[in-house]
C-alpha cells in the first residue's frame, strides 16, 4: 500500500530524517489510525514516535515544528545513551 504525501508532509519527513542520519539513528514511515507517524529506532533497541503535521497552515512553521520537535527527541536519545 503507497502512501499519498503532500509536499509539506515530504519536507517534515526529510527534516526528521536529516537530523538523525548523522546519528545512526533509523527511521520509519507508519501509518497510525488518523495519524501519519514517523518512527525514530535508538541505540538501546527502542522506538520513538514523532508525529507528522498532514493539514498545517504555515509550510514553514510544519517544517521547523518537525526540526525543533525532532532535535528535542535527538538529545533526549542523546542524554539516555550517555553522550
């Protein structure tokens, strides 16, 4: 089953993402009820939501909504794993 995203859901998607690549840090894609979720993998073998915004009505405001929520749970990631 595909997903239809809309450019502002893609820009969230790709924020998330670029903040934790550099960390090692898997991602994925899921589909929870009314909610489009993107699944963030720590080191420690645990999963973490971050919900994506579907319907904003800044682009720009959805998209340093998803960086700053996704560099909040980074260095939360972060203080757990001892870093």
């Amino acid at each position: 089953m595909t997903l239809r995203l809309t450019r502002v859901m893609r820009a969230q998607i790709a924020v998330i993402r670029e903040v934790m690549a550099p960390w090692g840090l898997g991602t994925a894609i899921v589909n929870e009820g009314p909610h489009l979720v993107v699944k963030v993998f720590a080191r420690d073998g645990g999963a973490h939501r971050l919900s994506i915004s579907c319907t904003p009505k800044d682009r720009d405001a959805a998209v340093n909504n998803a960086r700053q929520n996704a560099k909040r749970l980074l260095s939360h990631l972060n203080a757990r794993a001892g870093y």
